[in-house]
C-alpha cells in the first residue's frame, strides 16, 4: 500500500486517461437521461389515460410506482451528471486529483475507480464514519 506522503500528482498520460473516461461516463450518462426522459413522457401519458385503472392491476407494478422508481433514477443519474461534470471542471482548472478535504492528490487508483472523486481514500473514510 502506497503511503500518503509517496503519492505524487497524476501523470499526463493518467490524467488523460481519466479524461477520457469521465468523458465516456458522460456520454452513457446522457444516453440513460434521454431514455428515461422519454419513459417519463409515456408514465405521464399513461397515468393521464382516463381508461387507466393500474392501481388495480394485480399482473405488475403501479403506473404510479413505476413513475417514481424512474423519477428517483432520473435523480440519482443527474447527480452522477454533475459530478462527472464537476471533475471535467476541475480537469480544464488544473484542480483535478487533489483533496478538496485535505489537499494532498488523490491517488491514481482511487481515481480510475471513481474518476469523479473528490477525496482522497482516507478523508473519503472519515467522512463515512
């Protein structure tokens, strides 16, 4: 295990990498918020159905269960948007991989498994305790 204070500034090569990755997430991201838009448009319309009567549909869930499974990953992709967005920022200011906790880099690694991270491991475990 590397210790804190050998960790040093990520590398051209690494940083582009990452770029490229936050890039590819965004792509995805976008793809699933365009999906689920139009899926939202269909629950909407369907619930406005007059002829509608899912509450008593005993073969799957409710029009209104399914508007708010899709509402609340709509949600939780949106924040995944920002994030990813957030650390595009942070690439183009010259911000990217340091701690916003503590202001030491964050480690490559943890990085290329959450390229949107804003903490280093140890902060990020303080932070969940």
């Amino acid at each position: 295990m590397q210790s804190r204070a050998s960790e040093s500034a990520l590398t051209d090569a690494e940083l582009r990498l990452l770029e490229a990755q936050l890039r590819g997430r965004r792509l995805d991201i976008d793809r699933e918020l365009g999906g689920l838009a139009q899926t939202l448009v269909e629950v909407r319309e369907a619930r406005g159905a007059e002829s509608v009567d899912d509450e008593h549909d005993p073969e799957g869930p409710t029009l209104s269960s399914e508007w708010s499974r899709i509402h609340g990953v709509h949600g939780e992709l949106a924040a995944a948007s920002e994030a990813v967005e957030a650390a595009l920022e942070r690439i183009a200011s010259d911000s990217y991989g340091v701690c916003t906790r503590c202001g030491q880099p964050i480690g490559f690694a943890r990085l290329e498994a959450r390229p949107e991270a804003t903490l280093c491991i140890e902060c990020a475990r303080a932070a969940e305790r």
